[in-house]
C-alpha cells in the first residue's frame, strides 16, 4: 500500500496486478510512501488512519483472473527471483509465500506440468480474489487491460496535473500473449465454470471464440457465498503482516527508505 500526504492518495496494491510498478512510479514521482504490508487491504488501513486520512482518493487495478491464474502459473514454473524457494518470503517467516504456493510450486516442478495440468488440479471452484474485498472503499479501479489510459486518469483524478505515463516494471518471464493458447478446448468448460462468476460481476470476457456463456446458478451461488466467507475471514481473522519486504524489491527498499527518513527526523529532533 502507498500513501502520499502530499496528494492525498491512497494505492491499494493487489498481488499480480502491476503493484509493484505502480508502487515505484508513485514514491519516486509523488511522495508516496510505504504503508503497512504491500499488499494490505483498504479495511487494514483503516484501523490506523486518521480522520483526514479517510478522505484519500482511493484506488486500485483490477486483472483478467484468467491472465492472473496464468501469470502465477508461469512465475512458479520460472520460479521467478527464486521466490517460491526462499525461506525468507514463506507465509511462517512474515513472508507471502504460502504453503498453497509451495505445494503447487512443488507440483508444477516434480511433475513437469503442463498449464492445462496445473488448471484441472487446482481450480475447481468459482474464482475470486482480493478486488471482492477492495473494489467497494476505491474512488477509481484501473483495468490493468488499459493501464496506460487509466493510471493516468486515476491520478488526474487525484487532482495531479499532467502524470506521467507508467513506466514497466517486473514483467513475467515466459508468458505467451495468446491465452488461448492455455485455454485450450480440453479445459475451455472448466475454466468457464471456474471464471463466468466473477466476469459477470466485474464485466469480463471470455475469448470472442468461446461464443454467449452464461455463468451457471451453481457457481454463482458458490461465488457469492464463498465471497461472504471471504470478507468476514479477512476481515476478522486473518493474521496481518507488517514485515519489511526484503532489500532489493521495490516495496522493501521503499520501506527502507521510509524507516530511514523518519529515523532521521526523530534523531534531529533529539
């Protein structure tokens, strides 16, 4: 998460969905600063914000889950930085990495599996991620399908004259563009089971090929009850981590950087 007092902004940064661009471009251009975790949700921000705070402008990048599931895919079986075999990210030590992660890291590798294999294996059940517990606290979502257009927008709205356009950063290793090409027709009924929820709610869709699909009652029902349990999970009972990130990524030098300064301001204050 960035917060600049400068702007008076707030970027909620969603795994997989160029945050760590994002991330950089605002603390080297907008005084943005690290705030709690990088991937920290709006309702974990509001616990310690103070009331001028709650009036930030608000927003966050929302992705295709069906190119998510592929990036992720793709960063595993490339192990991307060495990520997934580092004990310093593991969810135990303060890190991201979780067991699930490992579990399917482990798979893709032992196995040699392919996309499609990964994809019958692990998704089974109606998609949703972490925009169902943000999209509602933002004043504006940027698709990340038109990045360059609506970060530019999101910080016009911010009320900064003349932004920049956002420079590439941590692009994924290995991946094709054609999602077709991972899609193919031996998973084209799952995946439609698997991500016709979430398209519907968030106005997605499919491959023009794939032709009209409706998403079927027994996944939405499960979409929207399992979102229920989500939130409330998140909300409530899910252990927060406001470890510093490691030294050499972009959200834990920004975090660094920001340890550092208030340090100095504390000691000239002494």
């Amino acid at each position: 998460m960035i917060i600049s007092h400068k702007h008076k902004f707030v970027f909620v940064g969603l795994p997989f969905s160029a945050s760590s661009a994002i991330s950089k471009e605002l603390h080297q251009m907008y005084e943005g600063q690290a705030r709690l975790s990088k991937h920290s949700l709006y309702h974990d921000f509001v616990k310690s914000a103070s009331k001028e705070e709650l009036n930030y402008f608000v927003f966050a990048v929302i992705r295709n889950p069906m190119e998510v599931v592929v990036t992720v895919y793709e960063k595993m079986k490339a192990n991307a930085k060495g990520n997934f075999t580092n004990p310093k990210l593991f969810s135990e030590n303060g890190g991201h990495i979780t067991k699930k992660h490992r579990e399917r890291f482990n798979y893709i590798h032992q196995n040699n599996a392919t996309f499609q294999q990964y994809f019958v294996r692990y998704f089974n059940k109606p998609y949703d991620n972490l925009v169902s517990l943000t999209i509602d606290s933002c004043d504006y979502i940027i698709r990340y399908e038109n990045i360059e257009n609506d970060y530019v927008e999101a910080l016009k709205k911010a009320g900064i004259n003349e932004p920049r356009q956002l420079p590439v950063a941590n692009k994924t290793v290995g991946k094709k563009s054609d999602m077709l090409s991972y899609y193919t027709d031996g998973i084209k009924d799952q995946a439609i089971y698997v991500f016709a929820p979430f398209f519907k709610k968030y106005n997605y869709h499919f491959p023009q090929k794939w032709g009209i699909i409706k998403p079927s009652i027994k996944s939405l029902l499960y979409f929207e009850a399992f979102s229920i349990l989500r939130k409330i999970n998140y909300k409530y009972f899910k252990n927060k981590s406001e470890k510093i990130g490691l030294e050499g990524t972009i959200y834990g030098d920004i975090q660094r950087q920001g340890v550092k300064k208030t340090k100095t301001l504390f000691d000239k204050k002494e």
